[in-house]
C-alpha cells in the first residue's frame, strides 16, 4: 500500500479501513505496521520461509527469533 500512495493516503486508508475490514479476509503487506494494526494472526517469513506465526499481539510482545528481535528494533524503534 505504501508503496502505490503516499503516507499522508495511507493513514486516510488506515483509519478508515476498521469499517469495512472483515475477520474472514487476508492481507498480504510488506508494511508490518499495517500488519500490527488490522491483524489479528501475522505470519513473518523471510525468502519464503515461515519463521513466526501466530496472534498479532503475541509477536509484536515477545518475538521468538532473533531475526524478528532485529527486524522490530529497526522498524518500530522497540
């Protein structure tokens, strides 16, 4: 999505989106913010290999691998 509209769009999209959002739909993003505000399962894979599954809150929380300990560092500050 960030990719296709700037960042000032995203947002709009993103609080707009809790409304039309269903729980039997899937969503495939790069964006892990995205992913962190509208999922309830998130599944991090790297070259096409799962790596960590499971409830969004939970991986966000306490990332079980040291790839995803990284990962969040650099993108969400944690």
């Amino acid at each position: 999505m960030a990719l296709a509209c700037g960042v000032v769009i995203a947002v709009s999209l993103l609080s707009c989106l809790p409304q039309f959002w269903t729980p039997d739909r899937i969503s495939v993003t790069h964006e892990i913010g995205f992913a962190r505000k509208v999922a309830d399962r998130v599944v991090f894979m790297e070259r096409g290999e799962i790596l960590e599954e499971g409830p969004s809150e939970a991986l966000f929380a306490a990332p079980r691998t040291e790839r995803r300990v990284r990962f969040l560092s650099r993108v969400l500050g944690h």
